[in-house]
C-alpha cells in the first residue's frame, strides 16, 4: 500500500468523492471482505461489494487474498493507498493555469502553484512506479512566526534574493542531457484551527479573513 496516491482520471476522482466509497477506503486501511465491510460500516453487503467493484475498477482498490468458507469464495480488498489526492488534471480544462495571471503576491497564483505541483509530481509519480524508479524530489517545511508584517516583507525580499542567486549560480541551459528542474518557494498564513479543536489557542495577528491585523501590507484580494 501507498503512503500516498495521486488520482488523475475523472471518474476514478468521482468514484472517490462519493461519501460511501470514501467510507470504505478509508476502512479499507486494513484488509477486509465485503461482509466484514457492510458489518463495520453498518451498510447492507451487496450495497458493499457493489462499490467495492467499482472501486476495483478505477484502481482504488485492490484484491488481496481470496479465501474459500464452503461453497463461498470471500474475497479480501484493501486500499491500494493510505490517502489520495486528486489531481488537477482530473478537471482537464479548467485546471488552474499559473501562466495566465503571475503576481508574488496573489494567493490565487499561489495556489495556482501548487495545483501545478500536484498535476506535475503526481504524473512523475505515476510513471516512476510504472518503471520502478525512485523519483528523486527535495522539499523543505518549516514555521516562522513574524512579529510585523514589515518583518514579513523583508523575509519574503530577502528569501526571493536567496532563491535567484542559487538559481543563477546552478542553471546551465546548454549542459548536454541536463534535467529541467522547478523549484516552487511560496510563504502563506497558518489558518487558525477551529475554536474549541485540540490545541487551539487566540492568536492576536489573526482575524477571521485571514489577514494579519498589522495593515498597510496585507492584501484583500479582489474576486474574479
């Protein structure tokens, strides 16, 4: 079983989203039949083993063992991932498109960015399993916790310097069979967990819109 897997295909991120085969994968982190399925969920077991097919057929599932109790054959399915994530390219046309509106500043074009890495690394993915191959990737997750907003600012200048000196220093766009690389730097506001959530605490910088409380430089975007 993945750690994670990347849904491509349309139907199969519809089969997903359906609240009941979603029930199932999520209880299908261990193996288990139909009949133990409908038992644990509280659901009639041919209602089960219909979704289940389905499942199976777009490759969210897979058949484990299969084990005969009498003139009955139980088949046994597990998750073919811990979790899934559908990918961009599921909504084909209208996939967002960070080319069509680049602004450092925008939360769009951000978010933009990162719908881009889940297209891109998904499909990588795919096909590294196909071949298996490991696919080589770095990534970095760290907090900072800024005390003004001009401290943020300068954060953000300071970092985008860091990033074009090393990009500059390291690109080589004549070196023969070199490998396009994309390097995505992007810094956002931690939302506020729910009131009342395990560990939730007031935050002063935070109100409900989502912008810090330190003026001039947070950003309301305009709808488009």
């Amino acid at each position: 079983m993945l750690d994670v897997a990347v849904i491509e295909e349309p139907a199969a991120a519809e089969a997903s989203l359906d609240p009941i085969r979603s029930r199932i994968l999520a209880a299908l982190a261990e193996p288990g039949s139909a009949a133990m399925l409908a038992a644990r969920l509280g659901l009639p077991r041919q209602k089960v083993n219909y979704h289940l097919k389905e499942l199976e057929r777009h490759g969210l599932v897979e058949l484990v063992e299969e084990r005969r109790k009498g003139n009955v054959t139980e088949r046994v399915y597990r998750a073919t991932a811990a979790s899934y994530v559908i990918s961009p390219s599921a909504l084909a046309a209208v996939s967002p498109d960070p080319s069509r509106s680049p602004d450092q500043l925008s939360a769009r074009w951000l978010l933009s960015l990162g719908a881009r890495l889940v297209q891109e690394v998904g499909a990588l993915l795919t096909g590294a399993s196909r071949a298996r191959r490991r696919l080589a990737t770095f990534a970095i997750d760290a907090e900072v916790r800024f005390a003004s907003a001009a401290d943020r600012t300068a954060f953000a200048d300071e970092l985008a310097q860091a990033v074009t000196a090393l990009v500059s220093r390291y690109h080589d766009e004549s070196a023969p069979g070199g490998r396009s690389h994309r390097v995505i730097v992007g810094l956002h506001q931690i939302p506020a967990a729910p009131s009342g959530a395990p560990g939730s605490k007031a935050d002063p910088q935070q109100n409900p819109g989502g912008t810090e409380g330190h003026g001039s430089e947070a950003r309301q975007e305009n709808p488009r």
